[in-house]
C-alpha cells in the first residue's frame, strides 16, 4: 500500500483532522515494511504487531468517505454506477477474498442507504430483509456473493435508473 506524493498533498490541505490517525498508520506501517525489507530477521516488529491491519483500515474508512460524497441519482451513466458499487464491494470486503459473506453484504448495504442520501436504521427487521435479499441473489448458493452476482442484481435493480453508456 503506496502512498503518492499527490495523494499526501491532498490529505495535508484536506481540514479533516480524523484523517491523521489513519495516515500516521499507514506511514509507520511502510516503515515496518521497509525495516523488514532491509533486515527480514529483525525482532523490532512481531507478527502479533497489527499496524498492518490498522492501516489497511484506516485506508478503507478513507475510500468509504470519499465514496459517500459521491451521490447515486436517476440519469447516472451505467458504468460510473458500475464503478461506484465495485468500489464500496472492495471497500466492504474486509478480508479480501474476493467475495462478501454476510456480515459484509450488510456493510455494503447500509453504505448504499448512504449513498443515496437515505436515513436508516439498522434494526432486526432490516437484518432480516438483507439476508432475504442476500440469499435471493446468491446465484449458485454458495453463501457467498461474488462481484458478478452482486453487479448483475444491482444492474437489474437499477434498469430504467441508470443512463445505459456501455
């Protein structure tokens, strides 16, 4: 995980002060990374050290609020809502295996209330709804949604929704 000189520019001049934890993460994790590059048998880092995963967070918390700003609206071109929803599914994969099991599927979907400026709640009957709607577009029933199945239910969803560019 590189940080660009652009990239650090822009959170520099960005006035958000949160985004500073996050950032003093991901610098000390390149730092270990660099350490261990440089002398692999150090023991100055442990494996139980978790400023790996901390970082990786921290950069995903980054994604999801920059994703938010961007509003989902009738007439928005195919692939741009394309883009978007592969966005937060990478965002919502927390263990990057490619796929969303339940609990992130009910992340995914609570950022998509977000993302279309809805208020919501998270209750039981919601929880409940999610899973129905999670196990309706588990295609092949493995308990697990692949980006395909994920993009080709939202692409029906929003059929009428989205101006057709591809």
């Amino acid at each position: 995980m590189e940080i660009g000189a652009y990239q650090i520019k822009k959170l520099l001049k960005t006035p958000d002060y949160n985004l500073f934890t996050g950032m003093k993460l991901e610098v000390r994790s390149a730092l270990k990374k660099m350490h261990l590059e440089f002398n692999p048998d150090s023991e100055n880092y442990k494996d139980t050290d978790d400023l790996d995963s901390a970082a990786k967070q921290a950069e995903r918390d980054r994604k999801l609020k920059q994703l938010k700003e961007k509003k989902i609206s009738k007439g928005i071109k195919k692939s741009e809502l394309k883009a978007i929803y592969r966005q937060l599914f990478e965002i919502m994969d927390m263990n990057d295996d490619l796929v969303l099991n339940p609990d992130e599927f009910k992340n995914f979907m609570q950022s998509n209330y977000d993302l279309h400026g809805v208020k919501h709640d998270s209750n039981e009957i919601q929880d409940q709804k999610i899973q129905q709607f999670y196990d309706m577009i588990d295609q092949n029933h493995d308990g697990e949604l692949q980006w395909e199945e994920v993009w080709s239910s939202l692409a029906e969803h929003y059929r009428g929704y989205f101006e057709n560019d591809d």
